[in-house]
C-alpha cells in the first residue's frame, strides 16, 4: 500500500511538474530553451479505429455462430457447410497467391537485383532476349516522374471521365470519385527493344515491357454507395511507333501507342465491389475489364499523339492491315485427363480458343474425348507483323463451373509470313502432355483483279466456299444535315434542345459493326475504322445506317455494292455518300483489297507523307513513284521442309508468280499440275519418269495431303492404285501399300509398267486413291472407298524421258455414291 501511495504521489508530480514546465517553457520547452519530451497520449482517432476493428472481429465471430446454428435449426445437410468450406478455402488461397505476387512485384521495384535472384522463375524480358536491352534510366525517370503522373491522372479523370459518365445514363448522375490515388509504386520497364529490320524509313518502332504492380487506391461513389479498386497489376508488351519523322522541330510527328496482345490484368476489389470476389463472379468482372482494355489498347486499337499540326490523325490510330493469317484448326492428341472417371479412366471435354490481338475465336466442344478433331477455319486480320503472336488456349469445358485448362501455346505470326504455309503440331505448355494441329497460310493484301480469280480457284478446289476472298476496309469519318428522328414534332425537339445522339451500324452479312455515339449534335464526326472480311465481292454489299441512340431510330442508310470498288483506282474511294430520303451526307473511305497467297504489294496508299512547316493548312502532297516491287526474300522457287522433333512437316510456300508462268496451259479437263502443296485441296505428289535401260515406265507416288476420310470417320487408311489405261487388266494395275489412320499419307512408292517409250506417250494414268475396307464394310457395299481420283495424259507429260521431278496434281472427289456425298456435305458444313 505504501509503495501504491509512493507511486502514485510521483505519477501526480511528474504530471504536474509536466504541466508546470509546459506553461514556462511554451509546448514542453524549457526556460533554458531545451526542448523537453513530450508524454505520449493516445488520441482519439487511434481509440475509434480500434474499437472498429474490435467490433468488426466480433461481428464476425458472431455471425459465424449464426449461421452454423441456423444450419443446425433448419436441418441443413452437412453438404452446405463443405461447400461453404471449401469456397472459404479456395477464396484464402486465391488471396494468399494474388498478395504473394504482389509483395513480390513491389520488392522488385525496389530491388530488382535481390528480388530476381530470390525467384529465378519471373524474370524479365532482357535476360532471355539479347535484342532486347535494359532500360534503369527510364525506370528511375518514371519514379521521378510518378507523383506528376499521379496528379495529371486524377484531373483528367475528374474533369473529363466523371462528367462523361454522368451524362451517358440517368442512373449516373450521382457517379463521382471519392479517390484517386496512384501510390508510390511507379510500373517498371522490364527491357526494350528496338526493331531495325522491317521498318520503313520515316518510322521508329520499339517494344517495351510494362510492368505495373503498384498500391493504387481508386474508389467511386454512387449516392451511398462506395467501391473501389485496389492492387492494380498490368503486365503486357506495348509498342511505341514513331511516324511520320520529319525534318523539322519536333522531328517525330506523332506517336502511336498499343499492346500487341492483351496484357494480363488483375486487381482487387474493395468495398461494395467486393462482392464480386466469388468464384465465377470474379473471372466474369475481370473479363469485362480486360475486353474494354482490348477494345481502347490492343490490336487493332489504337492510342494516337499527333506531335505536329495538320497530321492525318485517322491514318495514325487506323493504318492499312497488313495481311490475313488462314488458321485451320485441324485436331488434338494426348490431352490430359481433367474429368474423373469411376469405372474407366477419366477423359475430357476439349475446346480450343485462338487470339490475335483483340480478336478472339472459339472452337467447338469435342465430349469425353483426349483426341478431339475440329477441323474449323478461322481468319484473323494481322495490323503488326514484327513482335505478334497468335495464343492458342486448351479448355476441359465444365458447365457451371471454371473450364479447366489443358495447355496453351504460342505462335510467331512473323515466321509464318516468312514460309507463307505452315503445317505444324505444337506442343502444349503448362501441361504434362498434349499436342494440337494446326495448318497456318498466309495472305497479303493485292489491289490487282487477278488475284480474284486464283483465290475462288484455291476456294472450288478446297470445296470451302466460307472462306474469304478479300478484305473491306471501311474508314467513317463525319456526317452532315443529319435529319431529326421525329420529324413531325421537329420544331419542339429544336427549342428542347433534345438532339440526336448518331451512331454508325455496318453491316456486311451476318457481321456487325458499331461506332461509338456521339452526344447532342446533327453534325457528328466519329473517325473510326472497321475490317470486312468478304466471301464474295461480285454479290455482297455494304449496309450503311445512321441511328439515333436515344430513339433507336434510323435518321438515314445507303447500300453500296462491293463490286463497285473492283473498277476503281487502287479499288478505293472517299467521298461523301448521300443517304436514302434525305440530304443528309455520310463521309467515308472504302478500301478493298483481294486475298493473295503471292508476295505481298505496296501501294503507300497509307504512307504519311511528311509535312512542310511553313504550310499555311492541311495538304495533300503528290504521292511518289512507286518503286518495283521487290521480290520477296521469303519466296523461293522450291519446296522447303524442315521436319520438327516430333516429325510435323513445315512448308514453305513457293513464289505463285513464278509458278504462274512456267506452268503449261492445260484444257479444262486436264488437272493442272503445280509446284507446290496447296493447303486447302486434296492433293497427290507423283514423279513420272521413262528408263530407257529397263523400257519401263517409273512412277514414283511420293504422298498426298488432305485427304477426306469417309462419313462418320476421322481417318482413313489410304492406298493408291494406278491403271496403265486404256489396259484396265493385271499387268495394267498397280497398287501401293495401305498407310493405317492418315489423311495426310507418304508412301514413296516406285511402280513399275512395262510399256515402250513410244506406247507410254499414247496412253494415260488413271490414278485412284482408296480407302482400304473390312471385309464386312466391302459386303454391306455402304461406300465406294474411293478419296480421290485423277487422270494424266502422258502425252501433254513434257519430256518424260527426262523428267524425274515431284509433280502435285489436284484430285477430284468421287460423288458416285450417296455416302459420299453426304461425306463431302459434312465436311462443307464444318468450314
């Protein structure tokens, strides 16, 4: 007690002696002028945030007791708490992983070199690239930069973002940010490259990098409610294009800025938001995000910064593609097992997803299968070439929940280009086994009229009449004296001052495309551009209409015929277009270009010309001569094959030019032979050959490819035989050996006629290939065998003496039988 007295006497004159020296030396400083400690008091806003923080623990406490009592009232089955359990669990895993990779993205922000040592398995683009260099200098610009940024970022989203959300609904008038904070975490340039080759001369292209894990804080506010989002991660590769260079100050005149696939988003959810952090619901809401990242940043989209007035904006953010990649999907092996099976082993439900920057496809679902076959066509327009890949994506399809991945792979768009066919089984990453086909064509842009003519002829001979024939380029700019939408009560929609809000819709078939609206004007101008792929440009035609967003009606539309474009310059026009009824006027550039398996043409029809500085306004400058078209170093007058590992053929296509004029004209009767592989028919590679030491006729059957397997079947086992016509009797006929489950056979097979020199250039092959039946399928008689058939006349076979060089002929199908037929109809309706 005496000790408890003591204690608290000195407590009580140390407090007074504190307050005493408080009033003397003025805030705890001594009449010496020595500054005195100050005793730590606990402030109240540290009192409330505890007390929260207690009263949340207990709320949560308490509402688990609730729940588990609840169960137990309402005679729930166990089942409902494992499956509560379980969403528990595998939420605190997903939560555990995303904290993890943040922690170690910020670590490495802050020390790289530890961080990449500590985790070998992340590490950045330059050390697995030698092209691609470092780049410190401008990550500690960035740091330095980054508070800057931050303060720019929340004016333009509070002066430009908010009030556009505001006004496009109702329901968003009350939408504004509450917060907005970047944090102090700056993204980071994980390497850079600089392309050299490839490059036009008035341009810089490099390729950076992003790598953003920062501790930004964003939150909105709608009436009473708050949400928000937090942990921002941004990986991906964005390029930077710099054209037109000029010759004076700035000596850039613009910059263009997009991902060439898109990057990997992931962030968290705060508040009302975060509901959405649910199985499902999350992989849902981050989609979203990712499509509208795709749809303002990833190709074909484009971000411009025009440098220098009078720039063609439009020809900066909307460039000319390049080309078309054909990528036919043909099937998949050895797939893992992702469904369990009870009383057998578990299988799979395969579909395929393919991307190309923002374009995206998706295969069918192939059931309880390891080795689905799709056999599908897809066509994806290419805008980059250097650095662009295709991602291939394997899914087990779960309904109802997330589809279970079976791998992805990656293809370079560059080294198709580079062998114009590509005929490949890529091994599936991030998978202990698997393997899917594909067979991949590519097709420049041609502005001549023959081109046409040789891709319907690829299309008939490829029975894909689904596959496209050129490309519809369609830039819309402006409009003009756009009518009201009520004309009736038009002078009382003027003093409202309800004007329309116009969009564009284009339509070409079944495919769609929309411009953004533009708010409150009769004179909208959008400066968008959209691709057409076209099947047929002698019947399709372009269906233009001006809608009004408010009312859904449409204020005008024209109809322009495709083939109007064929007979025009460069098969482009721009010009106003007027619309049906009205006066008003719709501006717009059609561009029309025909599919070509040749080299590719450059017209510079999109060449920013660089600008003069003392123009007094914008200017169109004459357009240089065009240069002779080089020849392409990819193409080569011979077949190239390079086997991979697990023995997959590459192709490399020859130069159709100069397949075009050494092949002999031949009656239409007459196969016509070519020089190299076509990917879409159904083909054999034969050499014919006469020994004169033996006097014999030698023909060598080398293979064929895309043979079509009968109905209701995935493959074939094919044989060739051969008759020595118009002879149709043994010493007449030979056959090759049968190749079991192929449709892409290889024999190299030598058989052997015994016929003179002179005899031999009377006479003809007729060459079958068949299908090798069971004896029961030969006595049901329920198909013919036969998967393709061609004749050769040896007489119009140049000097076959001499001639011991691969031939390819096309082969005919054989509609003799009814199955048959629905054979070939099937196949038809997969393309």
């Amino acid at each position: 007690m005496a000790d408890s007295a003591e204690s608290g006497a000195e407590g009580a004159g140390s407090s007074a002696g504190g307050t005493a020296g408080s009033a003397a030396g003025g805030d705890g400083q001594a009449p010496g002028g020595e500054t005195q400690p100050s005793p730590t008091v606990p402030s109240r806003l540290k009192v409330n945030e505890d007390l929260l923080v207690l009263i949340k623990k207990y709320a949560i406490q308490l509402g688990i007791l609730v729940v588990v009592w609840l169960v137990g009232y309402w005679a729930f089955s166990v089942s409902w708490i494992m499956l509560g359990l379980f969403v528990w669990m595998w939420r605190e895993k997903k939560q555990k992983a995303k904290e993890f990779k943040i922690k170690t993205a910020r670590n490495a922000a802050q020390n790289e070199q530890a961080t990449v040592l500590a985790r070998l398995e992340d590490l950045p683009s330059w050390v697995y690239f030698p092209d691609v260099e470092r780049a410190e200098w401008l990550n500690k610009i960035l740091a330095q930069l980054w508070p800057y940024v931050g303060r720019y970022v929340e004016d333009i989203l509070r002066s430009s973002v908010e009030p556009v959300v505001k006004d496009s609904h109702e329901m968003l008038r009350s939408f504004q940010f509450s917060n907005i904070m970047l944090g102090d975490m700056p993204p980071r340039v994980g390497g850079i490259q600089v392309y050299t080759e490839h490059v036009h001369r008035n341009e810089i292209i490099l390729d950076m990098e992003i790598m953003y894990a920062g501790d930004c804080d964003i939150q909105i506010r709608m009436k009473r409610f708050l949400a928000g989002i937090q942990d921002l991660q941004i990986h991906g590769t964005l390029r930077v294009v710099m054209k037109p260079l000029v010759k004076f100050s700035p000596l850039i005149g613009g910059i263009t800025v997009f991902f060439l696939n898109r990057p990997e988003i992931d962030f968290n959810l705060t508040n009302l938001a975060d509901v959405f952090d649910f199985p499902g619901l999350s992989s849902l809401l981050k989609g979203i995000v990712a499509d509208q990242v795709s749809n303002f940043m990833v190709l074909p989209n484009r971000y411009p910064m025009p440098l220098i007035p009078d720039l063609e904006v439009a020809k900066l953010k909307y460039p000319m593609p390049v080309g078309v990649l054909r990528i036919h999907l043909k099937e998949a092996k050895e797939l893992m097992r992702a469904d369990v099976g009870f009383m057998k082993k578990g299988k799979s439900d395969p579909y395929c997803t393919l991307q190309v920057g923002a374009q995206s496809f998706k295969s069918k679902t192939i059931e309880n299968t390891l080795e689905p076959r799709w056999n599908e066509y897809y066509e994806a327009v290419v805008d980059q070439l250097e650095g662009q890949t295709m991602q291939v994506n394997m899914f087990d399809e779960d309904p109802g929940s997330k589809d279970d991945p079976l791998g992805n792979a990656a293809v370079s768009i560059s080294e198709v280009v580079k062998m114009g066919f590509s005929d490949v089984w890529l091994p599936l990453e991030d998978a202990t086994t698997g393997q899917v086909h594909l067979r991949m064509s590519w097709l420049s842009l041609s502005s001549q009229m023959e081109a046409l003519d040789k891709m319907e002829k690829v299309k008939r001979i490829a029975d894909a009449d689904a596959l496209s024939s050129a490309l519809l380029v369609v830039r819309v700019d402006s409009a003009k004296n756009l009518p009201p939408s009520d004309k009736k009560n038009f002078l009382t929609v003027k003093k409202s001052g309800s004007d329309p809000n116009p969009y564009v819709e284009l339509s070409v078939a079944q495919k769609h495309w929309k411009t953004k609206p533009q708010y409150n004007t009769y004179e909208p101008v959008w400066e968008e551009a959209f691709n057409f792929l076209i099947q047929n440009p002698l019947h399709q035609e372009l269906l233009a209409e001006v809608k009004d967003e408010k009312t859904k009606k449409t204020l005008g539309k024209k109809v322009i015929s495709v083939k109007s474009l064929l007979t025009l310059d460069k098969m482009s026009t721009k010009r106003p277009f007027r619309l049906d009824g009205t006066s008003a006027e719709l501006h717009m550039e059609l561009i029309l270009r025909i599919l070509s398996s040749e080299a590719d043409e450059s017209d510079d029809l999109d060449e920013i010309e660089p600008i003069s500085p003392t123009a007094a306004g914008p200017s169109t400058p004459a357009a240089p001569p065009t240069e002779p078209a080089q020849p392409s170093p990819a193409s080569s007058t011979e077949d190239r094959q390079a086997n991979n590992s697990n023995g997959s053929v590459v192709r490399r296509r020859n130069n159709a030019a100069n397949a075009s004029t050494t092949t002999p004209t031949r009656p239409k009767s007459e196969p016509a032979a070519v020089d190299g592989p076509n990917p879409y028919a159904s083909q054999v590679q034969l050499s014919l050959h006469h020994s004169a030491d033996t006097d014999k006729l030698l023909v060598t059957v080398h293979k064929a490819t895309n043979l079509m397997p009968q109905a209701n079947q995935k493959m074939c086992d094919p044989y060739v035989r051969i008759y020595l016509q118009p002879d149709k009797n043994r010493s007449g006929r030979k056959k090759t050996s049968v190749v079991k489950d192929n449709v892409n056979p290889a024999w190299d097979e030598t058989l052997e006629f015994p016929v003179t020199l002179a005899e031999a250039k009377q006479r003809s092959l007729d060459i079958v290939i068949k299908n090798k039946r069971s004896l029961f399928e030969t006595i049901r008689g329920n198909s013919t065998g036969t998967l393709g058939r061609v004749e050769v006349d040896l007489s119009k076979v140049d000097n076959l003496a001499t001639q011991n060089n691969p031939i390819w002929f096309d082969l005919k199908q054989d509609f003799g039988s009814l199955s048959r037929s629905s054979s070939v109809s099937s196949y038809r309706s997969e393309l």
